[in-house]
C-alpha cells in the first residue's frame, strides 16, 4: 500500500505560487502514476523557490525518484533530516523502533546507530535524550556516510565509514546503552519484488539481508555484547515472517530478547538488553 508523503514542516514559508503553478504539478504527478499526487505537490511547491524548479522538481520525481531524494528530506520521528540520491530513505515504521530503545533506555549516554544511512535514527534518538549524550554512527557505504554527517554532526555526533562494529572506536566497547541497527532484512530472493522506489534508487547494501534476511542481524548480534554496556539494549527492524528466528538469534549470544510490534506502523522490533 502506497504511503502518503509526510505534511509539510510548519517551519518553512513557501514561496506564493501562482494556483496555475500548483495545477501543473499535481497535473503532471497524476500522469506519472503518483497516488497522492496532491499532496507531493504541496511538499515540491514548499520546497522550490521558482517555478523552474517546481517544473524540474515534478520532473525528476515523475521519473520515479523517491519523493525525498526530490525534495532532499524526510521527516522523521518529528525532525527533518537531509536525504541524498542513493541513500536508503527513512521509513516511517522505524519510528516505532525509535521509540522502543526511548522506553527501554530513557536515560542512555552513549548511543550508537550502525548501518545508519542518513543518520536519521541516531539523530531521532539524541534529540529526544535530551541530555549530553554520546552519538556515533556507522555505514559501509560512503555515500550514506556523507549524508549522516550532514544529520549527525549537527548534535556533535560522530560519523564512522566501515563494516559494522570494525567501523567504531575501540573506546566504545562495553559503554553502550542504546545500539540502534536498522540492519537490511529483505531476503535476497524478494529484493526484486520490492516498489521501483527502493530497488532502483536505494543501495542494494541497504536492503539485501541474504538468503533468509538475517544475514546482517546475526553478525550484529553475534558482537552486541562485548559493545552493550549492562543494560544496554539493541535494537533491530525485521519482517514479521523472520521475528521468531531474530528472538532466537538474539537469545543465542545471551542477550535478553523481547519483541514488539505495533499494528498501525506494521513494524516489528527485536529488542535484546545485555544482564
């Protein structure tokens, strides 16, 4: 099911537009198959500062570029957070996930996002902290790594270009309170099912989880421990099919695992917290 465009940010004053420039691009998104092609239309005209733009915005979106590559960001968990071509778009569902290590861990001080894209859920988790907290954030793939410095640094974060836990400083070890690994779960066999969107604009690194999609989720897990400080938790999206096998995964290095899903996200999250 397609989901609808995030509102546009009450902070930005777009530019008055003359009602034509409005009925070209919903025109011209309709044609080009955009179910809410109304509401993107708002977020291109609050985004563009001429009608040039406006015309070239509609069009690169009419080709079929993730509307927040068009715009250049996403809202998520209430911030905006700069998005770049070829970096993995925030999904709204993840927000659930955001929310989750909050509950389990309301006081951390260090928090780290591995396979973190645009940086948008380290961020989501600093800004809500409140306190001095200890940011970092991890992606194999540099491209991802220069868009989260652009989210990340901005809160005195750190952003770290590697595999996984070879990407962070040794200091980090035992010192954990929240690891965030919204790892790629899409089964290699279903990456070619997934929408147009992702399959051909997102990093195929940030999707392919391997033959079952718990590839990554268990290398992540198999670590956890020795990075967790006692209480630390982390916490990882998955599939509803493949929740049963990431419980099991998690128990498996002595992490104490729960799961929680939420209905109206259709998000499942694994949550292991370190005794």
């Amino acid at each position: 099911m397609p989901v609808p465009p995030p509102p546009v940010p009450s902070s930005v004053a777009p530019v008055p537009f003359p009602p034509s420039a409005r009925e070209a691009a919903v025109t011209a998104l309709r044609a080009a198959g955009c179910v809410f092609a109304e509401d993107e239309a708002e977020l291109i005209l609050a985004t563009a500062r001429t009608e040039q733009e406006v015309a070239a915005l509609v069009g690169r979106r009419a080709t079929g570029l993730p509307l927040e590559h068009v715009l250049g960001w996403a809202e998520f968990h209430g911030r905006r957070v700069a998005v770049e071509p070829g970096v993995f778009v925030p999904r709204r569902r993840t927000e659930f996930l955001v929310d989750q290590a909050l509950g389990q861990v309301p006081d951390a001080s260090v928090v780290v996002d591995l396979c973190c894209g645009s940086g948008a859920v380290g961020a989501a988790l600093a800004a809500a902290l409140g306190g001095p907290v200890e940011l970092h954030a991890a992606d194999i793939d540099p491209v991802a790594v220069r868009c989260a410095r652009r989210n990340v640094e901005s809160l005195g974060g750190r952003v770290h270009e590697g595999d996984l836990f070879s990407a962070l400083p040794v200091a980090l070890r035992g010192r954990v309170g929240i690891l965030a690994a919204n790892v790629p779960y899409v089964p290699t066999a279903e990456v070619g099912l997934l929408p147009p969107e992702a399959r051909e604009h997102e990093p195929l690194v940030a999707l392919d989880g391997g033959a079952d999609g718990l590839d990554v989720l268990r290398r992540v897990a198999a670590k956890a421990p020795e990075w967790l400080a006692p209480g630390g938790c982390l916490l990882v999206e998955t599939g509803e099919h493949q929740a049963q096998a990431a419980l099991a995964a998690f128990t498996g290095t002595g992490l104490t695992a729960r799961l929680a899903v939420s209905e109206e996200l259709y998000a499942h999250v694994v949550t292991g917290t370190k005794p």
